[in-house]
C-alpha cells in the first residue's frame, strides 16, 4: 500500500529515491544502470533541494534526465521514475 511519506520535498525525494533503489535491486539493477531518468515536481522552487538528494543517489554524474513542473497527488511533492538496462551476460 503506497503511502505518501510526510514532510517536505527531501523527506519525499529521498523516500523515492530509496522505493527507486529497492525496485532496481529486484531486477537486478543499480542506479549504475540507469540510462534515463524522469522526474516532476508540485513545486520548481524545490527544484535545487530535490538536486542535492537526488544527486547523492548518482556519485558519478546522473543519467539523462527531465525535470518538469506537474500538478501531483494531494501531498506529493516529487515523483521520479526511471529506464535501466543492463546488458544479458
């Protein structure tokens, strides 16, 4: 059951970035294997709040990336998500 994680836009940003992490994981993925990167925010001025986090998740430079300005679900302040491929080996 999906809940929206109280506070502000770090507490959210980092609370998805983490479900993020958790879904790579599952198959067999890492934020290394992420090619593209779509994110949007209820608010552009935490625009350079969400950077930070985000960044942190992504210590060699991120993939491609669009960040627009979206209405959200009441309470949402940030949704990402994103494109992973991983080479069969």
């Amino acid at each position: 059951r999906g809940e929206i994680e109280p506070g502000g836009i770090e507490a959210q940003t980092r609370r998805t970035m983490e479900n993020v992490k958790k879904v790579l994981a599952m198959a067999g993925c890492s934020f290394d294997d992420v090619v593209k990167a779509n994110c949007w925010l209820d608010d552009t001025r935490d625009f350079w709040t969400f950077n930070r986090v985000y960044a942190e998740y992504f210590p060699n430079g991120g993939p491609a990336r669009s960040t627009v300005r979206s209405q959200l679900m009441v309470d949402a302040k940030v949704e990402v998500d994103v494109i992973a491929y991983k080479p069969l080996t």
